[in-house]
C-alpha cells in the first residue's frame, strides 16, 4: 500500500479549480489574494503556486500589476479546442486500442465509472473525469507527442464539459454514448470506434454552440 500526501498548494488547486468551474469566481475582477489566503488560513506562497497551475491549465490568465483573472469561456476557443480533437482523437484512440494490455483496459473501465459516479453525484469534478476516461483510450498507443498535446486539450474543455453537463438528460446521453466507446474499444472494432468518438466529440461542440449563443457567449 502507498499513502500519497498531497501538498497544500495541491489542496489549494483542488479547492480554487472546483470553485471556478462552478461559476463562484467572477471573471470580471481580479482574484483578491489577501482575502483568499485569510480565508483558507494559508500563506500566499501556496496560493500563488496553485494560481499558477490553474494558469498553466487555462483557467486563470494574469495581467501585470493587476494581478490573476478568470479567463472567461469563448466560442472562439471552443471552436478550436473542439476542431482539434475532431482531427486527432479518433485516430489516437484507435492506436490506443491495439495497443492497450489488460491492465490498461481495466483502467479505462475504472476511469469510466469513476466518472459516472461523479457525474451522477452532479459534482464538478465531472469534468476532470471525463477527461481521465478519454486519456485513458489514448494512452496505450506511445505516442507521447499526441498524447500530451491531446491531454492539453483536453484540460482547456474541462469547464466547457462541465457546461455540457448542465442540462437535464445529458448525463445519460454521456453515459450511453462512453458506454458504446468503451466496448468498440475494448473489442478493437476499429471502423465504429473512430466513428463514434468523432461522433461525440462533435455532438457535444453542437450543443455547446447552442449553450453559449443562448447565453449571450461570444469571442
């Protein structure tokens, strides 16, 4: 058994990523460091070391003398975040099947349910779930290059899943269509598996276009 101790500025990630893609946190003012740090009883050395992370991740964006900011959600990033994976997934989920050894097909099943469990429990970390399911179908292939530019897309769509999954209904849809995923992956079906995850990665860009037209989101 290994215990894993998780650092302060990994808790402080943890809490400010989670509050962020609930909407808790405006984009349109600064983040106020001092009263945050008060809040949480912490120094602001781990905080600035989780605001960081969070901007390596997409989340944040930091203007000089001003301090870190909430990058607002766009339909110009969707867009090109969405058209990317449309042009690499399929294919890199395809190598990830023939590659994958029964242990990593385990953990694909594991990845799948565990994010079933948060989506059912409407959690926000929804997101970062469905990005570990979709990691692990791309990760047995090797190919690092991909595979980290892929994880990298995947991090900038965390807040646009976790949107996606707003509305009623679409957490079955997900699991339906993770569902169909897994078992053409498992059984290396290679024609329907490319078809299908093209498939959900472009019927979530369509709904999302609805979502963020029908809020007023542009940019």
């Amino acid at each position: 058994m290994s215990i894993v101790i998780r650092s302060l500025s990994d808790q402080v990630f943890d809490v400010l990523r989670e509050r962020i893609l609930a909407g808790q946190v405006p984009t349109s003012s600064p983040i106020r460091q001092d009263a945050l740090a008060a809040e949480l009883g912490i120094s602001k050395i781990p905080l600035r070391e989780a605001l960081a992370r969070l901007e390596q991740e997409g989340l944040l964006e930091s203007q000089t003398n001003r301090g870190f900011f909430v990058r607002p959600m766009s339909t110009r990033e969707l867009e090109e975040v969405y058209a990317l994976r449309l042009k690499l997934e399929p294919d890199a989920v395809v190598a990830g099947a023939r590659a994958a050894t029964p242990a990593q097909q385990e953990g694909a099943r594991k990845a799948l349910d565990d994010f079933k469990r948060e989506a059912d429990l409407r959690r926000i970390s929804g997101g970062a779930h469905n990005r570990a399911f979709h990691v692990a179908l791309i990760e047995p292939s090797g190919n690092r290059v991909t595979n980290d530019f892929l994880v990298r897309l995947h991090i900038l769509a965390d807040r646009y899943v976790c949107k996606h999954l707003e509305p009623l209904g679409r957490n079955e849809r997900a699991d339906k269509e993770h569902d169909e995923l897994l078992g053409a992956w498992l059984d290396q079906d290679e024609p329907r598996l490319r078809q299908l995850v093209y498939d959900h990665i472009f019927n979530t860009l369509a709904d999302l276009r609805e979502q963020l037209a029908a809020e007023g989101v542009s940019g």
